[in-house]
C-alpha cells in the first residue's frame, strides 16, 4: 500500500539575503511525504528564484503528477523530471529503501559575503582542514583581490573558495589576480565561474595559476566532465541538477577525471540541507561541502541543523495542498 502527501512551505529569510537581482525575503517550497508499509519518507523540492530554471508552482504541479504515478505503483523516470522535483523525489525513495545513508558531514566551508573579521575568528575555531568561501565580483575586482590576499596572508594553512558567478569581465579578473601575491596562489583551492564565457575562466586559470572550478557550467547545454589545465572542481547543487542517481554519477565522473566534486546547497530549509549533507558524508567524504545557508534563514523545517538554534516548524503547522 502506498499514499503520498505534498506539504507547501514559506520560511521567512534573514533580511540580507540577495540572488542574482532579486532579494529574497521568503523561501518558498514542497515537502513530499512517501508512505509504503507503515514507512514514512520525506524530501523537500525547492526551486531557487534566479537559479533554477522552473518556478515552484510548476514544480509542484510535476510533483503530484509523480507522486500519483508513484501510488499507483508506477516506476518513475526522473531523468525527465524538472531538477528540483528529481532531487526531492529522489531523496524521499532513497530514504524509504534506506539508502541514503544516516550520518551527515555536518563541516562546512564557511561562507562570507560581509565583514572578512568574522571569517578570521570562525575559521580560527574550525577543527581540522581550514576551508572557507567568499563571494567575489559584487564590488570592486581589487577591493575582492585585496580582501583574498589578506586572508590568504592572516590564515597561512587555509584553502580558500572563491565564487564570482561569471561576474567578470576578463580584465576585471586579471585586475583580481594583479592582488593575489603569487605565492599565495596555491592557498586558493578555486575561484568558481570567474568570467561570463566559460573559455574566458579557462584561459584565465592557465594564465594566473589560480585554480577555477564550474558551477554554473555543469548546468549548461552539452557539459561534460573532463579534466582540463587549471580546472580543480566541480560543484554540485543537486536542486538544480536532478535526481541523486545522476548527482552521484557526475560525482563519480569527476573523480574518474581527477576533479574534486563538493556539494553544494541552493539553499534548502533544514530538511534539504541535512540530506545534502548526508549525500555528501556519503559521496564525498573527504571533501568539504558548501552548506553554510542555514544563517541565511529565520526558521528551521522539521528537524534542526546541528548547533542551529533558531526554531523549528514542524510539519504539522504546514498545509497540506495534495494527497492520495
Ligand atoms: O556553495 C556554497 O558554499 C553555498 C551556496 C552558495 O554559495 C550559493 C547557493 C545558491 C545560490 C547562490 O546564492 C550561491 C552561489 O552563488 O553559488
Ligand atoms: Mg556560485
């Protein structure tokens, strides 16, 4: 016997939280509930405004077209299905056959858009390797070449993420390299997406020395997993990629090709985010993933985020919209 149930979310956001050109003041979302043989699963299908190339209400629409094929016993083809949907879905079968394993890799890369002081004393608290990121390319390509080097330079063990999100022009990226002391250039694990055109952040890698790794690009039309000169990584944000099944497989090609695969949140609520973080205890163990969105939010959904203290709306308070 099966029967399923999709639940709608709003989760009010920290008041700075800005993608791309919009500022997203609540997070919006489904929770589906799988239910077969007295088990009961979950998973969350969140489009992200800006990012994801569907709009939540069309994502919840494909989910009970699903979900209906699903309690009718259906097989489902998820490779079809819009990413968020894939992912959601995925993540709630995963957990009823009780494949996705239990424990989470919980050590997150912290993340920095602001006052570079607050990421000194956190990654000076961090046990182990000292991981952190920073958004670039939203002011000044040299006030962020500035900003780099002096972490590089205050924190010597550190690798440091940097993420551009293809906002720069390749003149404005060399001007951002011109400040990172050569020396230092090691000290940066990867700068995601420096320029628009993905050739642009190629030819930028080889000439600078700094490692660049893809995001955006394992999202464009025809992507492939190769290793190319200068290339660290690939990011992956299963929200706007897909099913498990074809997250892990690009996981796998990555370390095939000799790439570091790091998951990463588009930002989920708590539910979504404890699952990406047991996807990567699972598929990346050694690997740090970028997770550090909890602060961006106001409010936790069913179950807390380890050391998270803000509340809790548990399931109960949410609507459910559909059910079979
Ligand atoms: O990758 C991380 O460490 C955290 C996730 C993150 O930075 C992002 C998630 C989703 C949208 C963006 O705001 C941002 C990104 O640009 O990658
Ligand atoms: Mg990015």
């Amino acid at each position: 016997m099966r029967s399923a149930k999709l639940f709608q979310y709003q989760l009010p956001m920290d008041s700075g939280v800005i993608l791309r050109d919009q500022r997203l003041i609540t997070r919006e979302g489904w929770v589906i509930e799988l239910c077969q043989d007295q088990q009961r699963a979950y998973g969350e299908i969140a489009p992200l405004p800006e990012f994801s190339v569907e709009t939540a209400t069309e994502a919840g629409e494909q989910a009970q077209q699903l979900l209906s094929q699903w309690v009718a016993g259906e097989t489902l083809d998820l490779d079809v299905a819009l990413p968020s949907v894939a992912f959601g879905i995925s993540c709630a079968l995963a957990e009823l056959a009780a494949e996705l394993p239990a424990t989470g890799n919980y050590l997150v890369a912290p993340l920095c858009s602001g006052d570079p002081d607050d990421l000194v004393v956190r990654l000076n608290q961090m046990p182990g390797e000292k991981v952190a990121k920073i958004k670039v390319g939203m002011y000044e390509a040299v006030r962020d070449g500035i900003v780099a080097n002096m972490l590089l330079e205050a924190i010597p063990d550190m690798q440091l993420r940097l993420d551009a999100n293809r906002q720069w022009t390749p003149l404005k990226a060399q001007q951002f390299a011109k400040y990172i002391r050569p020396e230092h250039r090691s000290g940066i694990a990867f700068l995601e997406e420096p320029c628009r055109e993905p050739s642009d952040s190629l030819a930028f890698a080889q000439q600078t020395g700094i490692n660049i790794a893809w995001d955006e690009t394992v999202r464009d039309a025809g992507f492939e997993v190769k290793a190319e000169p200068g290339v660290a990584a690939i990011i992956i944000k299963p929200t706007l990629i897909g099913s498990l099944e074809r997250c892990i497989s690009l996981i796998e090609q990555a370390h095939a090709a000799g790439l570091i695969a790091v998951i990463s949140s588009s930002i989920e609520s708590s539910l979504g985010l404890n699952q990406l973080a047991r996807l990567a205890q699972w598929q990346t163990p050694n690997v740090i993933p970028g997770l550090d969105t909890m602060q961006l939010f106001q409010a936790q959904l069913m179950q807390s985020w380890p050391g998270c203290e803000l509340p809790v709306i548990p399931l109960s308070e949410l609507d459910v919209v559909w059910q079979k």
